[in-house]
C-alpha cells in the first residue's frame, strides 16, 4: 500500500482495477493548507493519460505485476509473438506496446516482459543486443576526420550511426538504451 507520499515518477499503482504509471509528478506546497501532489497518470493497459491532483495522508494500492522471461518468437504483420520460457505459452503484444523496442528485437532475442493479471503490458530488451549490419557504405580510406560517423542499416531495418571502419556484414553491439553503436562484435 501506498501513500500520496510515496508518488514519483515512474511508480506503478492501481486504480479502479486497472495499473497506472507516474509519468509527470510534482510536489505543492501552498502556504495555506494540505500539500498537493500533482501527477500525470498513464494506463498500462489503454494508454490513455490524465492528470490528477492527490492530497497528503491518500492511499493507493501497489498494481500486481509480474515480469516475465520471454523469447521473441516472430512478427505476422499485425502483433509480435512472444513465448514463456518456462512454460511454453505464447503472448502477442500490439506495435504500440512493444514501442522503440522494435528497432532492436530479432528473433530469438530473450526479453522480459511485464504482465498485468496474465496480459502482457509492454516488453523491455536486454541493456545490449548484437546485430548484423545489412548495408553500410565503404569506408574510404583516409577519411579519418575526427568524430566521423557513417549511417548503417541493421538486420532489424532500424539506422544507426557507426565509426567508418564499420563495415557491411559486421555484427555490432548496440545499447537499447540509447539506441548507439557500442562496438564491433568478433
């Protein structure tokens, strides 16, 4: 259980049966008066967002999710396949609740993915992934300006911007985090 207190950024609670997350939070302290804590509050499931003004001394229940390991199994155009490695169920997550995660998820590639009442809500990648480039341009030899980078398109059809001496066909680790080349793979 939680308190009006406990509210920052990032928190999953629930509300109505359904989970929510802080997106926006801030802290008011009029002179007069309870604090205020104001928030803007995304639903896990719908996506839609509101803003809602809370007092001190409320109290919320903690959502009941769960994160699960799932291997990424394929995309059929309309939701990506996702089976339990533990139990060999599969789930299927829409492209709005897979997000920028897309650009780096290949087939295979082990996720954790967050359940809500055994749905699947959204899906977070492994900190590094390695990828194959499928087309760069040639590094000519010379251009050494400093800083220099070169687009690169991975095996996932997502461009990233690598050194020059990065060539086509090289596999590549690349942070999901930021979404930038880490290094070349051997």
């Amino acid at each position: 259980m939680y308190e009006s207190s406990d509210l920052r950024k990032g928190l999953k609670i629930e509300i109505d049966g359904d989970p929510y997350v802080v997106v926006q939070f801030e802290f008011v302290k009029p002179g007069k008066g309870q604090a205020l804590y104001k928030c803007r509050l995304k639903n896990m499931i719908t996506g839609a967002q509101f803003d809602k003004t809370y007092r001190s001394g409320e109290k919320f229940n903690e959502a009941n999710l769960e994160e699960v390991e799932m291997e990424y199994l394929y995309f059929d155009g309309n939701a990506y396949c996702f089976m339990n490695s533990s139990n060999y169920e599969q789930d299927f997550l829409s492209e709005e609740q897979v997000g920028e995660a897309k650009a780096f998820l290949k087939e295979n590639t082990v996720c954790n993915v967050l359940m809500f009442e055994k749905k699947a809500l959204d899906v977070s990648l492994p900190n590094f992934v390695e990828l194959t480039i499928t087309e760069a341009e040639p590094w000519a030899k010379g251009d050494t300006a400093a800083g220099s980078t070169k687009p690169a398109t991975l095996e996932t059809g997502h461009v990233v911007q690598v050194p020059p001496f990065v060539n086509e066909g090289e596999k590549i680790r690349i942070d999901t985090r930021t979404g930038q080349y880490v290094e070349r793979v051997k």
